[in-house]
C-alpha cells in the first residue's frame, strides 16, 4: 500500500471503470488474495504484457540488423493483446460502470451522475482501451466534488461530480502498467500538441 499520498503524476485521458463497494467490516486482500480475484482474461494480459516487456528489453541490446525483428515481434505482440482485449470486453463484469477521465499511477478520476461517499473502498477494474490496459484493484475515495463547468445544454438535472479514488490495495505490475500507459498517453498528447502548433503557424 502507498504511503506517499500522491508518489506519481497522471494524465487527462478516458477510460472505463466497474466499481464494487468493499464491506466496512472486510480487511483488503492480500496482493496474494488480489491476483487470485483476477479474471482469467486480466490475469492472461497481465501475463502476456509482462513477458513481452522483458523480451523486448533483451532484444533492445541487439545491433541494428536487429530492428526489423523487433519491429515484427513488436506488431504481433500487439495482435495477440487486441485479441486478449476482446476476450476481456466479453467477460460479464462486475459492479457500476463509470467513465474515468484521469488516470496515473496512484490514483484514478471518474465522472458520476451522484457524489460518492468519502473513504469508501472499491473493488476496481479498470479498462484504458488505448493503451491495452486491463487491471483490478482497490480504491478509496478521496474527494467528491461537482463539476464546476458550465453544462452545454444549461439543464441542471445533467449535474455532475468529478470523483478521485486513491489505490489502495494494487500489485506492482500493475502500477508499472499504469506509470507506462501514462506515459505513452502524456508523449501522445505533447505531439499532437506540436502538430497543432506548427499547423497553425
């Protein structure tokens, strides 16, 4: 469990997440517990992103003649994770379903139709579409607040609250999963920040 209230940055990009409430009276899983909780096609992309994470570090120290095979395990790593993906979105999941707009390593952001009671544990899953990201572990939340924009369309029934959950109970792995994601999301953004910049120059 973290110590430090907020050890990592995060980034403005959508996302799904199911929510369960976790009895007041119930400790957290173990990290043991927790990846016995896992559902099979999670527990499988966890696997398969962490095998492919050390083989491409191995293969980073080959010369250059090297490229085009890194290239081609690179493409089929990914087809194999875009199968993993679907099996996942047809896995019957549990809980609320929420939209995140906020994600990083710590901590999560998602928009609903109601505040959220403070210090509540959830069950989480969290699904980052773009990034491959498939994860289950548990968040508190930390703050639950309206969101203070003005509504498009000025009808005060579409209020609605920004919520931030701090991870409370989440395997390593998976942190480096997000650390990464968020990172890849944050260079993304910046280049298309460029592009614009010197589009309208």
């Amino acid at each position: 469990m973290f110590t430090d209230s907020n050890p990592y940055f995060s980034v403005p990009h959508p996302f799904t997440a199911y929510l369960s409430a976790w009895p007041q009276n119930q400790p957290l899983p173990s990290e043991i517990a927790l990846r016995s909780m896992q559902s099979l096609g999670i527990q499988l992309l966890s696997e398969v992103k962490e095998l492919e994470a050390n083989c491409l570090l191995q293969l980073r120290h080959l010369d250059n003649e090297a490229k085009a095979v890194v290239d081609f395990l690179k493409l089929q790593s990914r087809k194999v994770d875009l199968v993993l993906q679907h099996v996942l979105e047809k896995e019957t999941q549990e809980g609320d379903k929420f939209q995140g707009c906020q994600f990083g390593g710590s901590s999560i952001r998602l928009i609903s139709a109601s505040p959220l009671p403070l210090g509540t544990q959830y069950k989480t899953t969290l699904f980052i579409h773009d990034e491959l990201v498939a994860i289950l572990c548990f968040a508190k939340v930390v703050a639950s607040n309206p969101d203070t924009r003005v509504q498009n369309d000025g009808d005060p029934t579409t209020e609605q609250y920004f919520i931030d959950l701090e991870f409370s109970q989440i395997l390593e792995s998976d942190i480096e999963q997000l650390v990464k994601a968020s990172l890849n999301v944050q260079q993304k953004q910046l280049k298309l920040r460029k592009l614009t910049r010197d589009g309208n120059q």
